[in-house]
C-alpha cells in the first residue's frame, strides 16, 4: 500500500514493491521522500548480489545484535566487548545517551574505563521521563558494582543538561565521585558529531560536580 507522502500521480505511476520500499526508506531518521526514491531506485539498478546483500544485513542485524544486559551498548552475546575486556577500569562508568555516543568516545583512544548508555534523555515534552531509559539500571550499578567515578557524558544542550543533573541528584547519595565533560563541547550539538580532540580535552578536562 502507498503511503500518503505520495502524490496521486505517483502512486499511479510507481509499482507496489518500488512504493513500499520508498516508504520504508521514509522512516529511517535524517531520509526524506527525494533520497529514500534516489535510494530506492540506485537498489533497482543495483545488481541482486547488491540486494540480497543488503537484506542479509538487515536480517543478521536483527537477529544477532542486542543490547548489552550490563551497559546496554551494542553486544552480540549477553555482554558487550567492552564490559567484557579485562583492560577496563572497573571503577569508572562514562553515562552517554546513545550507543553511537560510545563509538565518538572510543574513537578518541583516551577513554578506558565502562559505559552506561542511556538510550534517550529526559524531555517531558517529547515524553520521555526517567522511566522511559535507562535511568534507574544506572543507579543499581552503581550499588552494586566497584565504581568509584562517574562521568556524565550526556549531550551539551537543554535536555542532556537536564539529564545530567536528575542523574547527579540520584548519584549524589551514593557516594560516588561525580564529574561532568569540559565545556569544550559546542553547546546545543550531539556527542556522535563531536572531532576526537575536542572530545579528548573535554574528558581530561571534566568537572566535579
């Protein structure tokens, strides 16, 4: 079925299967209805290995990636490369939002400590709340594991600062070291867009809070 970002003359002219795939190209976040067509139509001109590839992908993705049960970054088994390194600082968490915020910081090589990824942030007005992340698992982590500092590593804008101090508010009693990145972070951007020496000075150069 065609979905209603096409016009009535496109869905006269275009197949059910090219339609559907522009579609489903329409839900991925930052693709609008010219790039999914552009990339619907490259996949058409492509050859079938190129397809078939592409979908094998997809369901392998699907199939064998989950979400670590200690962090909740990505893992293929119940935990993930990180949690399960032996060359990690055991008593330093890094609190990020998403998965891809691990990869910016991993990039820099300057990081060695764990994660805690949040998936989301605290918007009310978006509907998201403490209890629609990761939010709470944080703090069981914290009773019951060797940590000894926390890194808050949520975006520089209004609801990662938000995010942050919930966070430093329900940590503050546990007795652990809490400490936020350097201000060299542009305010208002994403961790995932963030150059590795922009990110390295602001992990060296976190605050205490």
């Amino acid at each position: 079925m065609v979905g209603s970002m096409h016009t009535a003359n496109e869905t006269q002219i275009l197949t059910e299967p090219v339609a559907r795939l522009i579609e489903e190209f329409s839900r991925l976040p930052g693709i609008g209805p010219k790039t999914a067509s552009r990339l619907t139509f490259f996949m058409l001109r492509a050859p079938d290995e190129a397809a078939r590839s592409l979908a094998e992908a997809l369901i392998a993705l699907k199939q064998q990636v989950h979400f670590c049960a200690r962090c909740y970054f990505i893992a293929q088994g119940e935990l993930c490369v990180v949690c399960t390194s032996p060359a990690r600082d055991q008593r330093l968490i890094c609190v990020v939002e998403e998965p891809l915020d691990v990869v910016a910081i991993e990039r820099t090589g300057v990081f060695r400590g764990l994660y805690h990824v949040l998936h989301g942030r605290i918007a009310p007005l978006e509907g998201m709340n403490r209890e629609d992340i990761y939010f709470d698992e944080l703090l069981d982590r914290v009773r019951t594991e060797p940590v000894e500092e926390v890194i808050l590593a949520t975006n520089p804008n209004l609801e990662g600062e938000a995010t942050a101090f919930h966070l430093q508010r329900a940590l503050a009693p546990l007795g652990v070291r809490i400490t936020r990145l350097a201000r060299g972070l542009p305010t208002g951007g994403d961790l995932e867009w963030a150059d590795p020496g922009t990110l390295s000075s602001a992990l060296e150069g976190r605050r205490e809070l």
